[in-house]
C-alpha cells in the first residue's frame, strides 16, 4: 500500500487565487506539451534499449571484457532516457501499472542467480524464494506448486516476475538486466561495483555454471524491456490511449496530473524511499542502482526530468529540442514569484545532484557516500534530500495558486511518521 | 514532516462557519503531559532496567539472568508500543523513532547488517560515541529480539566465554541506546521550551504551528495512523488472504511472539489518550455520546484481542484463529471510522491523508 498526502488548497487560497489570473496560457496547450515530451522520452528509452540489445546479442556471441563492458555502457546509457521519464510515472495510472514491469526495484537478486551468502544471506522472513536461483535449477518450487522453468524465455520470466505476491522477486526490466551485466556488488559500502565475469556468458568456458540459462535469461530480459518500451511509446503517441485521456479529459485535472507525478517522485520515491530509507539503514541494497554504482546518475535524471516536465523543454538523445507552453507558464501567469522561487528550487536540486554526480565520478560512490560515519558523504546526500523536499513545498503552493483542488503526493515511511506505514 | 506540509495548505477555517471553534489547548496540554510525556517516562525507565539487566548477565551469564534480559525486552517494547502512536515531535529528529525500532523491514535490512556485523565481529560498531552514525535497523529493538530469540542466535548467548563476551558488547550498546534515546524524548517534550512548553504558547505566533487547531489536527491523526497501521500493516500485512496464505514472519514481534501484546499496548495508550483528552473535547462540544462510542468501540477491539487463544503468531496459522484475528482488525478499522467521519467532524479536524490504494 502507498501513502498518501493529500494537498488542498484552502478556501482563503482559492478566493485569493481569483478567476482573471488565467491570462494567456492554454491549459490544453500545456497537456500537449506534457504529452509529447513524454513520447519523446519513451521513444529516446526505446531507440536507447534497442541498442542496448545489440551490445547484449554482440556479448553473448562472443563474450569477453570488451563485448561486456561495451554492453555495460550502453546500459548506463539507457538509464538516460528512461529516468528523466519517471516524472510521468505518478499520477497516470498507466504509466504507474506498467512501471513495475521495466523499473522494478529493489529487488532479491538471490532469485535469479548465485549470489555469496556471506553478504546476501540465505533466507528471507518475507521472500521465500530468497536464493531460489533460476538460472541454476530447471524446476521451481512457487507458493508450494512446482513450475517447470526448463525453458529460460520471456513467457518464464514475466511468469516468475513478482513470484509468490513478493514485490522484491523481479526477473524483468532494467534492474534484472542489470544484475545480470554486472552482478551482485559484494563490496558493501567499500569501493566497487559487482563484479561478473564474461566468462559467466561463455557456454564453451562456463564460470558460474548454467551459463546457457544465464544467456537465454539476460537475452529475453533485453528483449522484454523492448517490448514494454513500445507500449509505452504507442500509448503517449498521436493516437495513444495515454495521450487521448489527458486530453480529453478535464484540463484541470490534467494539469493535476503533472503536479502529481512531479511531488510525488521528489517526495515520497525520490527523497524518501530511494534516499532517505538508504541512507538511514547506510545500506547498499538500499542504492537503486547497486549492482552497477549507476545511482548518482539515477537520482540525477529523475531530477532533470522534473525540472523539464515544469519547464516544457527536453533535451532529446539526437540532441533535438521538445518545448511548449508548460506548468511553469501557467503558474507565472497567475503568479510569477512563485513560477520564480519554483525554478531556484529545482535548480538548487540539480545542484545538489551535481555534487553526488561529480563526487562519484571522482571514485566515491554512491553506496560510500551513504555509508554509516561518512558524515561528509551523508551530508551531501542529505542535501539532496533537504532540496526535493523544498521544491515539493513550492510545488503545494503551486496546487493552491492553480487551484486544483485536492492533489494527492506520494509519502514515504522514511520521511513520515514511521509508525502509519503503508505495505 | 508530512503532517505540517500538509497543513499548511489545508485549512479549512472557513468551511464550517456556524461551529464555535473547540477550545484545542487542553486536549494539547493534557495529552502532552499524561500518555506523552509519561509513555516517555515509562519507556525510559523500562530501558534503564533492561541495560541493568545486561549488566547482570555480563557480570555473571547464566540462563536464570538471561531471562532476566529477555524480560527486560519484553518490558522496554511494551513501553515503545505505548508511545509508537506518537509520530511527531522529538521522535522524528535524528532518526529517534526508527533508531529505537525500525520496522516493518521488507528486505530485511536488520538481519542482513545484523548478520554481517557478528560475522565480523564489529562490536564497536554499537559503542556509544559510534551509534548514532551506524545504520537505523542494527540499534535499536528488532535487533535485540533477534539476538535474544533468533533461532541462529539464541543459543551463542552462554556458547562459551568468547561469544558470550562478543554478545554482551552488542547488548550492551543497544540496551545503553535504548536508554539514552529515551531520555533524549523524556529531556526534549519536559524541558523548559521544550515541546509541551511549545505546544502552550502556539497562540504567541512563535512556533512553527499556525494555530492550535493545527497541532490538534497533527495530535488526532497521530492517533488515526497508528489505528491504520494496527489494522493494515500490523495485522492485514501478515495475516495475508487466509491462514494457508498468512506469514507470521511478518508480523511486529514474531521472534519473542510479543506481536498481539504491542496491539494491546498500543489500544491502551490510544484509548487513555481518548479518554484524557479528545473525551473532555468533545464533551466541551455537546458531543458526549461520541466520546463514549469511541471508548467502548476501543474497549471492543480490546475485548476482541483478549479472545485470542495463543500467541497471534500461531494463531495466524490455522483457521479459527485467523477468524479471530480478523475480528480484531474489523474492530480496530471501526475505532478509526469513528474519528474519522463522527469526530473529525465534530471537533472539526480532518483526517489528512489515507492509505488506501494497495500496490
């Protein structure tokens, strides 16, 4: 269950805000916008993980550390795209349905491969398919029936996704691809990512046994994620369903929409669950990209794409330009300060993700950098923290100022009172 | 931190012109200095005698002192279950509340650090200069109870000299954390300018409150949520779809099978908070039939509880008991209906977020 914080703007609020405020800015126009930057950015996610599948099919033809770590790139390079698209994901429900299939996380990597138990554990009170270890074992035992899992392709894997109710069992989508480039990351809160031979994908020199599995595992996974990237495109186009409701729809509540998926990552995802839980526990498992040290840039570019979500402007992969009239046009209209104090406050988080970018492009990684006693490394995420929740707090007041009624923003346990929690 | 974002831009001040506003200062005052401020009290004092009976047991281990220890657990949780409802305040700062129990622990965190750091034997790591910096799910009580009755860990308590030695180090730190987080609560709510002194001069405009109704609202859905989180997360979350579906694993104390006594504790504090506090609210109102539907519906869902024929985690496995406990959650459900439509309205509060949609 996901909490939620409701946002209302007070009668005062409403009556203040006044009816003539509206001038020039067309609501329909700012959904257009909103509409085809999404596209774009699905579509930059598609052409990004296309390209991720021909690293993959040149690593798994002639495995070695070039063809892996060319696949690891182009990896990173597809988180790019994608991220700056969670602003989407909140707030449009099928965008939020679709989510778990391609960025599902954390996740029990112990599910699909061998992983060392001195760091990992061997058993779970929530997971009991923990170490269950797919790729080494034909039959499956799931939620007390035997599966037959002889066959490693897409249907298995969408099969076992969430296997047994448990949101942590995840065989699909960025993360498990993920896994399987890199690895479990065995180094804690020590520098180092994890660690995988290519020789794990080399079916002539098998090291980590099954490696015919473990190759029909990461090449349907790849091709999973291309699959459900296209949904997603098809859905934001001309003639999406996605694109067809928000405009069709009322513009109020649209326009609601875009407020919602914006707090809601900066708050309850971004800052509380992604950041804030992790740095509590001083946790590596709690990094959202562990297995690749990829986390600076994931945190980065869920920022960014906020910012351009509220600005109307997307950079494309090709370099092109997507802009229109946005968010931030509408709220200068009516209130220009505040269009102003909204800027400073998700520059002032692109800045302070900055700082952890240039830090772990500088050796210290993420997980090191929340680690417990790295007061230095803590605080600069904290600061991180501190800035999603300010720009969260000018976005209430952008509900009030547009007068949207109630809003509802994700919350997160690590943020808010730990005792009403959510499942 | 939710609850004052929200409330900044709620406010309904204007949505229920005809209704006197309620006098919110006694419920503010009462409340801070009865269940608050004593919950504290209580807690610290059961965590000074838990890090005695560490003590004991250091000084001289057998199984007779042991127990001691594990009675000593027994007594600190009940005196955080007390208090668990209160979500704001001095709690939140440095990570107080989820130092003293992080829970729930989904990918379970405590064990995994917990485990890693016996592996290593990092005793220092729980020294009191070191704990405030170390990770939230290795201080505080889950990480007792996994030391005291994990099945893999109870029995190195008297293994032999060493472990015992290494054992009574990780003890020792957290018991000593216990104590002084509960004194940090106890100093921060009672010292002059502190929290209850806060609370009484909102009306001065200096507090980060905008008005008492404000910290009335935080007080009240404090209340709520903890309501919510017995029915949802302490209960639904591990009793599942039916007993063949429940995971008793889930559930708040499963290790020292003290799950259905912390629903009791928590029921306790909430009913002695309706009763000292929102009761004279409402009375003050003309609405005395509410109080007491609220305290007999809490008196209910305590009733329901004292069915409970074994521990909940055992009752969870079979289907009577799953019955029973299913029972206790449609009776706790009810006490949170009643603040949320009858006397939210009365008091005009408002319940500020929900927790509704699964996923």
């Amino acid at each position: 269950m996901k909490r939620m914080m409701m946002v209302a703007a007070s009668a005062a609020v409403l009556l203040a805000a006044g009816p003539a405020a509206a001038a020039g800015v067309d609501k329909k126009a700012v959904l257009s916008t909103y509409a085809d930057i999404a596209h774009a950015k699905y579509e930059d996610s598609l052409v990004a993980a296309k390209t991720l599948k021909v690293a993959v099919d040149a690593l798994v033809a002639a495995p070695s550390a070039e063809t892996l770590a060319a696949a690891k790139a182009a990896w990173v390079a597809a988180r790019v795209p994608y991220q700056q698209s969670e602003a989407f994901r909140f707030g449009n429900a099928a965008v939020d349905e679709w989510e778990g299939k391609v960025n599902a996380w954390p996740l029990d990597e112990g599910l699909i491969d061998y992983v060392n138990p001195d760091t990992y554990g061997t058993e779970s009170g929530e997971n009991p398919l923990y170490t269950a270890n797919i790729i080494a074992h034909p039959k499956l035992k799931v939620a007390g029936k035997s599966l037959n899992a002889s066959k490693v392709d897409k249907k298995l894997l969408e099969k076992l996704h969430e296997a047994g109710g448990v949101e942590a069992n995840v065989t699909t989508g960025y993360h498990a691809i993920e896994f399987m480039l890199w690895g479990q990351d065995t180094n804690g809160t020590g520098p180092g990512a994890g660690n995988r031979p290519a020789s794990d994908f080399d079916t002539k020199n098998c090291t980590g046994g099954n490696c015919d599995r473990r190759v029909a595992f990461l090449v349907a996974a790849t091709d999973l994620l291309v699959d459900d990237l296209k949904t997603m495109v098809d859905g934001w186009g001309a003639k999406g369903k996605i694109r067809a409701k928000l405009l069709k729809g009322k513009p109020d509540a649209g326009i609601a929409t875009i407020v919602t998926g914006l707090g809601s990552l900066s708050y309850g995802e971004l800052a509380g669950e992604r950041m804030k839980l992790g740095l509590m526990l001083h946790d590596p498992e709690e990094e959202h990209d562990c297995f690749s040290d990829n986390t600076h840039n994931s945190h980065f570019y869920d920022a960014k794409g906020i910012q351009n979500v509220y600005l109307g402007q997307y950079t494309r992969i090709d370099g092109t330009q997507v802009k229109g009239p946005s968010l931030s046009d509408l709220i200068a209209a009516k209130d220009a300060t505040l269009d102003a104090d909204m800027k400073a406050k998700l520059e002032a988080t692109m800045t302070a993700m900055g700082v952890l970018v240039k830090t772990a492009e500088s050796g210290e990684s993420y997980d090191q950098m929340i680690g417990a006693e790295n007061a230095p490394g803590n605080a600069k995420v904290q600061a991180a923290i501190d800035a999603l929740v300010a720009q969260t707090r000018s976005l209430e007041k952008a509900v009030a100022v547009l007068a949207l009624g109630e809003v509802k923003f994700e919350g997160s346990d690590s943020l808010d009172n730990p005792t009403a929690v959510g499942k | 931190m939710r609850l004052p974002l929200l409330l900044v831009v709620t406010g309904l001040a204007l949505a229920s012109p005809a209704l006197a506003a309620p006098d919110y200062r006694p419920l503010l005052n009462q409340t801070a200095a009865g269940p608050i401020l004593g919950g504290y009290k209580s807690f610290q004092a059961s965590a000074a005698r838990l890090e005695q009976s560490v003590q004991g047991f250091c000084a001289a281990p057998d199984n007779a002192a042991l127990d001691r220890v594990k009675a000593g657990f027994v007594a600190a949780l009940a005196g955080w279950q007390k208090v668990q409802w209160v979500g704001y305040g001095p709690v939140e700062a440095f990570h107080r509340g989820q130092r003293v129990q992080f829970w729930p622990d989904k990918k379970n965190a405590g064990d995994r650090q917990m485990l890693a750091l016996i592996k290593d034997r990092k005793a220092d790591a729980l020294e009191a200069h070191r704990i405030p910096f170390a990770s939230v799910a290795i201080q505080g009580l889950p990480a007792l109870e996994m030391l005291l009755y994990a099945d893999s860990q109870a029995g190195k308590l008297l293994a032999n000299p060493e472990e015992t030695a290494f054992r009574c180090q990780l003890l020792s730190g957290i018991a000593n954390n216990l104590h002084r987080i509960g004194g940090e609560l106890v100093s921060e709510w009672e010292k002059p300018g502190g929290t209850i002194d806060m609370l009484k001069s909102i009306d001065s405009g200096a507090t980060p409150y905008a008005d008492n109704r404000q910290a009335a609202s935080q007080l009240f859905n404090a209340l709520h949520g903890q309501l919510t989180a017995i029915a949802e997360v302490k209960l639904s979350y591990a009793l599942g779809a039916s007993a063949e579906d429940a995971r008793p694993s889930r559930a708040e104390s499963w290790r020292s099978q003290q799950s259905a006594a912390n629903i009791v504790h928590n029921l306790e504090a909430l009913r002695e908070t309706f009763a000292i506090g929102l009761a004279p609210l409402l009375s003050s109102v003309g609405k005395t039939d509410q109080a007491d539907k609220l305290i007999r519906a809490a008196d209910d869902s305590l009733a329901a509880l004292a069915q409970l024929m074994a521990p909940m985690e055992v009752e969870m496995t079979h289907a009577e008991g799953w019955k029973r406990l299913n029972v206790v959650k449609a009776k706790v459900k009810a006490v949170a209906q009643i603040l949320e439509t009858d006397i939210a309205n009365s008091l005009d509060l408002q319940v500020g977020f929900n927790a509704l949609d699964g996923d």
